[in-house]
C-alpha cells in the first residue's frame, strides 16, 4: 500500500498522469439494436439552393446529422431564436396547469408584446403559447421571473443550461433575444437546443399553432394572436418552430418540416434576407436530395 502510494507520488512529480480505471463493464442491453436511426442517404445530384444567410444548417433531427451546413457554427445575433431555450427551461421545470401571477405589465418591453396585465394570473400553458406563437417579451420576462425570482437569475440558468447542452458558441443576455452585447448563438448550437425542446409535446404542440387564444385563469382576460411562422399551413409540411427579427440579428428563423415517411428536417437560417424563401428552397432541396 505504502509502496503504490509512493509510486503515485513520484509520477505527479515527473508530470506524468496515471492511467484512468477501465469503465466499468455492464451487460449489453441488445434492444438498442432495434432502435437504430437510420442514416439519410443523398439519392439526388441537383445542387443546393444559394442560400444568401450569414448562417445556415439543415440537419436530419433523428440522427443530428448535418445535409447542409454554412457557417454553422459562427456566433451570430440570435433575436427571438433564444425563446426556444427560454421555453427549454420552463418545460423542463414547470407543469403545463402552473399559475404563472404576472408582476408587471411590461410596458416598456421593447419587441412585441401581447399586453399583460400586472397581477394577471394565467397558466404556464398559456404563457408559452404566447412566448411561442406570438414571440412575445411580456410573457418571456413573466416565465422567467416566475422560474427564477428575477430575469437576472434566470439568464444564469439560460447560459447553464447551454452549457450542459453543449451549446459552445452561445450566451445569452435576456430572455426575449433583444440585442445586446455578446448575446449570440449559432446555427449548430441552435439545433441542439430545438432537437432538446422537440423532446416535449406540448412544445411540439404549440409551435404547429397558427393562432391562439388565451385567457387570464379568471376568464376577465382575453389575448388572440397569430403565429409569426409564415411557412405554417403552406404547401410543405412545415409542423413549426420559431422566427426572429431585431437591428443586429436581421431576419432569423429555424423551421422544422416532416416528411411522410415521419422523418424531419430542421432548418436553421441566422441573418437571412429572406428566410422564409430561403427556408422553402433548402427544405425542398432535401425533400428531392435524401432518401431513408
């Protein structure tokens, strides 16, 4: 014992870093094998479309394997691509029935807004249809503050979770995606964090809405809004995800679009000058180019 104790001594000195233990072996589950992804394979030879975007990524979403990619991993301005991950940490923690107090009404808020009342009382269910459908900031800060106590401390669990994600590129500064210094994600970091967030139904489930209507739990208040998803309802199967648009980020958008077959494409454009065009070519692009 004492003679492996100086053994260990004398190799740190030297600098040299002892062998890590054998993972230990535990038996082999072979269900796993029948529950293999299978791999797009490219079948078309048209070329891609030129897509203009400073940023673009079109992934298969079962396997996380890139079909398209062009800076897809340079920091760019996010806009309202970040209240996906405000979403992320709401699902992750709160029940869909939670009553959410709203504390303020938010006038100030910049971007869009639905126009909470302060003290209005709605679910969490409601809230992030209005986070996602509309985009909007006064329901971004209320989830925030009602998972956290304060937009500051919440911004901290933003860049946390980020972090165990895997998300290297990215910071956030706010909830909503307002510009500001230094928050900025990619299109890489970006479709981790939605294949995350399609983990949930009910995230699922709302991002397909084309509008909504939501009510205080009291019923004394009525909000209706409108997606901001233009490709919903159009001719390809696009069942979501989410837009943004501010000064720095320019026009942002990721779109998730199912094939018949059930496999999906997320598309991810930062700073486009017209991402719902540009969406539309690279996702037709895939349709006619991979095959499963």
């Amino acid at each position: 014992m004492v003679r492996s104790l100086l053994s260990l001594l004398f190799l740190a000195n030297l600098g040299v870093t002892t062998p890590a233990p054998p993972p230990t072996v535990t038996s082999f589950d072979d269900s796993v094998l029948l529950s293999v992804s299978p791999l797009p394979v490219r079948v078309g030879k048209t070329k891609a479309p030129d897509i203009q975007a400073k940023a673009a990524l079109l992934m298969d979403v079962e396997t996380g394997l890139p079909l398209y990619a062009n800076n897809a991993h340079l920091p760019l301005p996010m806009a309202s691509l970040t209240k996906v991950m405000t979403a992320l940490l709401i699902l992750e923690a709160h029940d869909l029935d939670e009553v959410v107090t709203v504390p303020d009404a938010y006038t100030t808020v910049e971007g869009v807004r639905i126009g909470l009342f302060q003290y209005e009382k709605l679910t969490v269910e409601s809230l992030l249809k209005a986070l996602l459908v509309r985009s909007a900031g006064d329901a971004a800060l209320a989830l925030a503050h009602h998972h956290s106590g304060s937009v500051s401390a919440f911004v901290k669990a933003m860049n946390e979770r980020a972090v165990v994600l895997g998300m290297q590129n990215t910071r956030f500064r706010n909830p909503i995606g307002l510009d500001a210094e230094g928050h900025v994600s990619t299109a890489s970091d970006l479709a981790l964090l939605s294949r995350r967030a399609l983990d949930f139904k009910a995230f699922r489930d709302i991002v397909r809405l084309q509008q909504a209507t939501i009510y205080s739990v009291d019923r004394r208040f009525k909000h209706h809004f409108f997606t901001t998803n233009d490709l919903l309802g159009g001719d390809l199967k696009v069942t979501g995800l989410k837009t943004g648009t501010t000064d720095a980020a320019g026009q942002s958008y990721i779109a998730l679009l199912q094939k018949e077959t059930g496999h999906e494409f997320l598309a991810i454009f930062l700073n486009s000058p017209n991402r719902f065009a540009e969406a539309r070519a690279l996702l037709k692009w895939g349709l006619d180019t991979f095959r499963w």
